[in-house]
C-alpha cells in the first residue's frame, strides 16, 4: 500500500505557521499474476504512480501556503 507524503522543503521552523504537510494512504497496487522477473516493471509502475501523487501533493501545499 503506497502511502505519499508531499515535500518538506517548503517548511520554515523560524515561521509561526509553518507550512502544511499532506500525507495520503493511497490504494493498493496489485502484484496478483506478476512473478519474480516483473519486480523492475512493479517497482517502476509504483514508482509512477507515486511520483504523479507526490506533484498532486506538492501543488496542493503551494496553495495551502498562500492563504
């Protein structure tokens, strides 16, 4: 189960306020029929789908940290 969290580069420890950090659990992906010479192509598939949440994640921060 691939859980995504956004960037931390954006925080600021001297700031009141923060910033915003967004942790998402997301669905998992299945390895069902995949056998051991697939683990580069799951790992890849993972990876894929991860790193698109990750952007998601990172542009919805941005907006948060304008308000």
């Amino acid at each position: 189960m691939p859980i995504v969290c956004s960037s931390t580069r954006h925080l600021s420890a001297s700031r009141g306020d923060n910033g915003h950090i967004i942790v998402e659990v997301m669905d998992p992906i299945s390895t069902e029929g995949l056998g051991k010479d697939q683990v580069r192509e799951l790992a890849q598939r993972c990876h894929d789908v991860m790193a698109a949440k990750l952007a998601e994640l990172d542009a919805e921060v941005v907006e948060l940290n304008k308000k």
